[in-house]
C-alpha cells in the first residue's frame, strides 16, 4: 500500500483516510499485542507516506509512532522473560508429565533448526539465506513466531 501510495497518492479518499483511522482507533481493541502493533504501526507508516509531500512534520509523527510500536513489539522486558522463564520452570517441577512424555512421537520435530542469536547478530541475515530453499519454512523474527504453523 505505501509503493501505491507513492505513485497514486492523488486517489487516495477521506474515505481512505476515515478507514485508517478506524483501524487506529479500533486497533487499541486487540488484545494481541502483535496484532495490535502490527496493524497500527501499518495504519501509521500509510498515514506518514501520504502526509509526506503535503505536511512534513505530520508524516514524521506518524513514522515515528510506528517504529515506535514496531520497537516495542520486538523489544520484551529482559526482566519479564527472566521472571516469565522461571514460572514455566517451577511449573514443571511441580508437576510430573510423564505421561504426556510418552505420548509425544520422539522423531515430532527432526530436522527442526531454530536459528538463534543477540540482535544486530545477523540471524535474520542467516534466516533469510536459508529460507531460500525450497525445503525450508522460516519462522519469522520471535515476536511473530507463534502466528506460523511450522509442520513440515
């Protein structure tokens, strides 16, 4: 939508605007905090592409408050990973699965490759070469991960 609006941005309505606000205001709804970031970060760089040409300052606001929430989504707490990673541990001491232990096929996830690494690192880099095979389904950066069904 933004290389469209680059080159018919003439076209562009109050109908098409009045939408783009609907999905800001109705956006802050979601519960998902990667589907509302997601779909208002969009709303905004379309909204700061458009505003690019006719008021500057306007389009730089709503770019930056999309990056802003694009940030946020692949930026979590270290603290609340630590303290979300040690919940999921005692809840494992606490309880025994033995029986859904056996119940899982111990060959469900061969061949599985989890690329993994610090930001700036080049695993997306990585990522994104691999995923150049035919064979290979990339599961996207850890914010969106959940969203893929991986089952190849």
């Amino acid at each position: 939508m933004v290389k469209l609006l680059r080159v018919v941005n003439k076209h562009i309505s109050k109908k098409h605007l009045d939408t783009l606000n609907q999905v800001l205001f109705k956006g802050h709804e979601m519960r998902s905090m990667v589907d509302r970031n997601a779909n208002i970060s969009g709303a905004y760089f379309i909204l700061g592409e458009y505003y690019s040409s006719s008021n500057k300052e306007l389009s730089e606001d709503y770019y930056t408050k999309g990056n802003k929430l694009i940030a946020e989504m692949q930026r979590e707490s270290l603290f609340i990973r630590q303290k979300v990673t040690k919940l999921i541990y005692e809840h494992f001491l606490l309880n025994n699965y033995e029986d859904v232990k056996k119940s899982i096929d111990p060959k469900k996830g061969e061949g599985l490759i989890f690329v993994l690494g610090m930001p700036r690192s080049g695993t997306t880099l990585t990522e994104s070469i691999l995923a150049t095979a035919n064979d290979i389904v990339a599961g996207g950066e850890k914010s969106f991960f959940f969203r893929y069904n991986c089952t190849k």
